[in-house]
C-alpha cells in the first residue's frame, strides 16, 4: 500500500482506536471525578496519534525517528495508566487487557513503521 498521508499508516489507525478506547473506558461512571487519571490517559493516547502524525510529516529521519519515539513512549504511559485504572476498580480485567493490547500494538507498529521510514 502506498503511503501518501499520516492516516493510512497502520500505526496511526492502531493509535486512533486506542485513543477512541481509552476515552470509552474514562467515560464510565467509575471514572467520576478522577480528572488527573482521566486526563493523562486520554492525553497520552491523543499524543501518540499527533507524534506518528508529526513523525510522518518531518523533514529529517533523525527529527521523524525522535517523534515516533515519542508515540511509542507515550503507548507506554497508556499502559502505565491502566494498571492505575485496574487497581481503582475503575475497569475489569478483560477491559485493561484488550487496552493494553492496543498500546501494544501500536508501539510495535509504530516502531515498524520507523525502522522502514527511516532507513538509511
């Protein structure tokens, strides 16, 4: 598949439905008034969408494999949050699994995506 924009990278669309998840997830009643956990975890996942976004859009592949870094770190911090969630009870088990499993995904689709990109 030829690659013209950000939006067909596989990692992007991985990212997209991780963030769309996660926000699903901070939706539910359990999360109340835990603005901090909500606003990191949904901010994490809005950032690893903008840096692949950003990465695909640099000039240099030393600037483009700096932003997909970036994009993998911040699957981390996704990750991160989640046990949070799990230990508050705000999610079940098989939620934190299937969320983490996205991250997963995207951080090894994203570092696939850099190692191709950036070749050279």
């Amino acid at each position: 598949m030829l690659v013209k924009r950000f939006e067909d990278l596989q990692c992007w669309r991985e990212a997209r439905a991780m963030t769309r998840f996660v926000y699903a997830l901070t939706g539910k009643p359990q999360f109340g008034r835990d603005w901090r956990l909500v606003g990191q975890i949904t901010g994490a996942g809005i950032s690893a969408m903008n840096n692949i976004a950003e990465g695909f859009d640099c000039t240099s592949k030393v600037e483009a494999r700096r932003f997909y870094g970036y994009a993998r770190r911040t699957c981390s911090e996704v990750q991160s949050c989640l046990y949070v969630a799990l230990d508050l009870k705000y999610i079940d088990q098989k939620e934190f699994n299937s969320a983490y499993e996205m991250a997963q995904k995207t951080r090894r689709l994203t570092s696939a995506w850099s190692r191709a990109a950036t070749r050279g």
